[in-house]
C-alpha cells in the first residue's frame, strides 16, 4: 500500500510492505521549489507529519537506508 500527498511543496510518501509476513514501513519527504525555501519547507512538513502521526513513535534506531533494511528484512 502506497500514499503520496504534497504539501507546502513537499511531497510525503509512505509506503507498507509485507515481506514474508513482516510489515514495514517506508516514509518518504521530498521537498522542491525554490532553493532557498527547501530545507524550511520540508521541516515544516516534517514537523507537522510527526506532530499528527497516530500509530508507534517514530525512532532513529529504527530508521534505515535502503541498503541497510534490506539486510535487516532478510534476516
């Protein structure tokens, strides 16, 4: 399952996917526009997703690069 949505100029992606039985979640910011608005625009949108996420707090322990997670899903 995939939803998008764009706002303030940046588009928030998150993504399910079940591997074997095991959910994971993708999330995703890109910001676009001007330069000189990027970083402050895609904080913005940031802060507010984090602000009004119902489900498990989010934590950099749990946070992978793509190269990293898919060796953690393989185990």
């Amino acid at each position: 399952m995939r939803s998008q949505r764009v706002y303030q100029d940046c588009a928030v992606e998150l993504t399910q996917l079940d591997i074997n039985g095991k959910d994971s979640w993708s999330l995703a910011f890109e910001a676009t526009g001007e330069d000189d608005k990027l970083m402050d625009n895609l904080q913005a949108v940031a802060s507010q997703v984090f602000k009004t996420y119902p489900g498990s707090k989010l934590q950099a322990k749990d946070s992978f690069a793509y190269p990293s997670w898919l060796s953690v899903i393989g185990e």
